[in-house]
C-alpha cells in the first residue's frame, strides 16, 4: 500500500553581507523585531529565487545569491517537516535598504555585529548567523540543488 506523502513547508533565509555589514529586516509582525530576509519558498520557485524575491520584498534589496552555507531539515511530531536553506549573497548594486513601511516589512538596515547590541532582534540565531558567516562559514555552490534528473 501506497504511503501517504509528507506536507512539507520549504524556508529561505538569506545573509546578504556587505563588506562587514549585513542586511537585516525590521519586520512588521513577529513582534516587529528585526530579523534576516526571510520566507517560504512559493510553489514553482526555486531556493535562489525565493531568496531574491523574499529579499526584495522585505528589504528592498535586490541580491546576488553566491552560495549555501546550511539546509536544515525539522521533522515535526505533527507528521509534517520543514526545511530551510540558508543562503548567503551580497547586492546586486547600491540600492538603499527600504524606509518606507508597508505589508512586508517595517524597513531594513545594513548593520554590524557590534549594532545588533542595540536592536531587538527576534531570537539568538540572528546573532549566531551571522557570527558564524563573518567567522567564515564553509560556503558551498548553489548548484550543490538541482532539479531532479539533470546529468551529473
């Protein structure tokens, strides 16, 4: 007997690094904390287009995926799972971060380590992300994802 498939929620989350600065959101809901360009993959998106679309939407940013330093994959005893991928890329070109509010977010800023002291941020992750990266993180290519069936 056939099994029955397993919903799964697939995540984007992207650390878009500008010299020794990185881009955060300030968000709208989540308690309006700040936290890294972030969302679910939508249906017929791939993993480097959600980070540029979640990117541009939430920080008015547009970005150059350049590579993966972490997939995470969570079982959860619900019978779901849920996986994020975490990219790692720099601006396409000297676009300012939003200022404007609007749905998808409050705003966006290119922070330091150091000012992330300052900001309430919506969980230690933030920090420990980004203290990883600027730590130098292994990255590894996108092409590590591909569609299913192409020639090795």
């Amino acid at each position: 007997m056939p099994r029955s498939p397993i919903p799964t929620w697939f995540f984007v989350l992207v650390v878009a690094r500008l010299d020794s600065r990185f881009l955060l959101v300030h968000e709208a809901k989540h308690g309006q904390l700040w936290y890294l360009p972030a969302g679910r993959v939508e249906p017929g998106e791939d993993f480097v287009r959600a980070a540029e679309r979640e990117t541009r939407e939430e920080a008015g940013v547009p970005i150059v995926v350049e590579g993966i330093f972490r997939i995470e994959h969570t079982p959860i005893p619900d019978g779901t799972a849920r996986v994020r991928v975490i990219l790692l890329a720099r601006p396409r070109d000297d676009t300012p971060p939003k200022q404007i509010p609007d749905h998808d977010s409050l705003g966006a800023a290119w922070v330091t380590l150091d000012d992330l002291k300052r900001l309430p941020l919506r969980g230690d992750e933030v920090r420990e992300i980004l203290e990883y990266v600027a730590r130098g993180a292994p990255i590894y290519p996108v092409s590590l994802i591909t569609p299913e069936g192409l020639p090795f």
